[in-house]
C-alpha cells in the first residue's frame, strides 16, 4: 500500500523484552489478561492464547501479594513472551514483580511519595525495565482534579459535569514524567487514555506536542465489543494518521479468551486499514451488485473464508469478486484471489492465473486450502 501517512512523530526508543517502542520502530500490539493473575494456570493459558493470536506485549494485574508470588511461574512457562505487570498504589506490588516482567505500569503520583518512586526506580534499573506512567480520569491527583474542575461532595472527589479537559490528563502525566526524570530515569512510555474518544485524542495530540517519550495509545473503558471496536478506531485511528503512537492496545469489556483475541485482532486490523502492519487474512470483497455472476454468493464466501481462516496471524491478503468486470485487477493485488467468471470462478495467486473452471460449490474450500498453504510458506 502506498504510504500516504505523514511522518511519524520522532519518539524515543525504549525496550521492552526483545522490543523497541518508539522511534521507528513498529507500533506493537499489546493486550491485557482478565484472569486473577493469583490462578496460574488460568492466566498462563490466556497469555499463550493471546500470544498465538499474535499479542506483542501482555499485561497482567498485580494487585495483591498472591497475584505477585504467582508470577515466578507464570514468566517460566511464558519464557520469551513481553509481560507488563500493572500496579496501582502499592509501591511494594512493583519491587516484587520486577525480576519476572519486562515492564511495570504504574503512576509514581499516587505510590506514596519519592521514598517509594525511588525505590521502584532502583528496582527497575536493577532489571533494565521501562515504566509506563498509565493517566486516566480516574488517576488524576487531587489538586489536578480540582484545578480542572473537580468538586468534593460528601467528601468525595466528583468530577466536573463536563468531563475534565484534556490538559488535566497532559498535566498529571507531565508531572509523573517529570518525578522519574528527578531520579535520571528515563525508560518511559506514557498513556493519556479516556472512554471520551474527542478527549483522548486531544490529550495525546497535546502530549506528543509536550515531549518525546513513546506513547501507548487506547481508549479506557470503551465498552463491549462493538463499542469498543469502533471507538478504538476512532480514537486510536485518529492519532495514527497523525504519525503519533508507538504501541496500543484495544480495550474491550470481556472475560472471554476469545473476547481478549479480539483486542488483539481489532488491533491489527486497525494498524492494516492504516498499511502500518500486516496481520492474518485480509478479504477484500466486493460489494455485489446485478452483475455478480448467477450462483456465486460473493459475501457468504467472504465470510466464511473469514471465518475458517481466523487463526491464521501470517498476512495473506484475499480477493473475493462476484464478476469478470474488476476481478482480475483486483485479484492482481492480493495473494490469492478468486473471481467469477460465467459459471465457474477463476482463481489467482500473486496476479498469476492458477486454476480455471472451478466449481462455485467448490471455491470457499480450495481458497482456504490455498490460504492455509500460502500462509505456512510465509511462516516458513
Ligand atoms: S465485481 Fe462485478 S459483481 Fe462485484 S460489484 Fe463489481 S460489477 Fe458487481
């Protein structure tokens, strides 16, 4: 795909496990598990799942000592595989899980002083690991908040009927930046994310301006499926075709492994509408119209192909064209691509014609047969 992006934005490179984030290096796909991290067996089997389904990075919560001790374990059976582990507040939690992650995501604003950020940062320099400072609504400091319109009501912090703006988000990871650069620690990724897509948006727009760290970009909280789905196109899409973002993550409202593949997928998917990565099997079909050769049901074999090929993560691209009118010029750009043709379809691979007069009946299982064999040649 010609690149029509504009420059990426120049961040700096910071590693994570075997990964580079930032600079120009490609944008990784990260997901989180939704296991208690404490069951072991639960969390490492969602960890190789989402791994298989192609997942860069996966977060798991360390929210209490058990969820800590059960990490040794979990990083011996997912050798190899980048894991960040996810703390709020207790300082404690990251000094722990450091020598078994490649990451730790926590907010040295609410750890309870410099004490405790020094001591996580010395953790980290011990094991060469980056932090993400993570800013959400519900992360902002105290005086933040008000500053931007908070009140305290029955002695609870309310935030402002309008939403806070984006400039409370860019202030509160601006001084949590500026805590770790006090102790000379500047392996940072920041996140600025909110479930308000306009919002979101516009606090990374400010911070990219702001500095050069490397950004994870996501929408919080972005609801099911569907929702989440498009709002994290959206808002993650945005920045994208801006050149900002260096890594992601689609946030979806689900226990389910597959529901947490889906993250993964919707993540690449977007990365791929953008020619940024390439990612399993993309079907390019046509949108049917009077002319689509008689028996030949463009979208069922769209579909199913879709469906049969899901677990495939090598990229394949695939033409599927009811007539003879733009199928071969399409069918020239993709991998594979089959085009109906009177009462057969032909089938294409790389723009070459490579079989004739096949059967509509028997179009869906040879295509994913070819797709399978074309996939397996990419993997090598
Ligand atoms: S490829 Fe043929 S059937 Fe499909 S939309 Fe175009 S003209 Fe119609």
């Amino acid at each position: 795909m010609r690149n029509l992006l504009p420059q990426r934005r120049k961040t700096r490179e910071v590693a994570v496990g075997p990964w580079i984030i930032g600079g120009e290096h490609p944008i990784r796909v990260q997901s989180m598990t939704s296991t208690d991290t404490a069951d072991i067996e639960a969390t490492v089997d969602q960890i190789q799942a989402l791994w298989n389904a192609g997942c860069e990075i996966v977060r798991l919560t360390v929210d209490t000592p058990k969820a800590a001790r059960a990490l040794p374990e979990i990083r011996k059976r997912c050798a190899g595989i980048p894991l960040v582990a996810d703390i709020h507040y207790n300082h404690r939690l990251a000094l722990e899980s450091a020598p078994y992650v490649d990451k730790i995501r926590i907010n040295p604003g609410n750890i309870g002083g410099m004490e405790n950020v020094r001591a996580v940062v010395e953790r980290a320099n011990e094991f060469g690991l980056p932090i993400r400072i993570g800013v959400n609504n519900g992360s902002l400091e105290r005086d933040i908040a008000l500053k931007y319109g908070a009140h305290v009501r029955d002695h609870i912090l309310t935030p402002p009927e309008e939403g806070y703006p984006p400039e409370a988000l860019v202030e509160s990871a601006l001084r949590n930046v500026e805590m770790l650069e006090s102790l000379h620690f500047y392996r940072i990724i920041i996140s600025v994310k909110s479930s308000n897509v306009p919002l979101m948006v516009q606090a990374y727009r400010q911070l990219s301006a702001a500095c050069d760290y490397p950004l994870h970009l996501g929408v919080t909280e972005a609801g099911t499926k569907d929702s989440s789905n498009i709002k994290s196109s959206i808002g993650i899409g945005a920045l994208l075709l801006e050149g900002i973002g260096d890594t992601l993550r689609v946030s979806i409202a689900a226990r389910s492994t597959p529901d947490k593949i889906e993250e993964v997928r919707t993540g690449f998917r977007i990365l791929q509408a953008l020619g940024l990565r390439s990612y399993g099997v993309e079907v390019v079909a046509c949108p049917t119209c009077g002319r689509e050769d008689q028996g030949f049901d463009t979208t069922r074999i769209a579909r199913e192909i879709e469906q049969r090929t899901a677990h495939i993560t090598a990229p394949v691209k695939v033409s599927v064209m009811g007539c003879y009118v733009n199928g071969p010029g399409e069918a020239a750009e993709a991998d594979l691509g089959v085009v109906a043709s009177g009462k057969t379809a032909r089938i294409y691979r790389e723009g070459r014609l490579i079989l004739e007069q096949v059967p509509f009946g028997e179009v869906t299982s040879k295509m994913i047969e070819l797709i399978e064999n074309f996939a397996a040649e990419k993997r090598g």
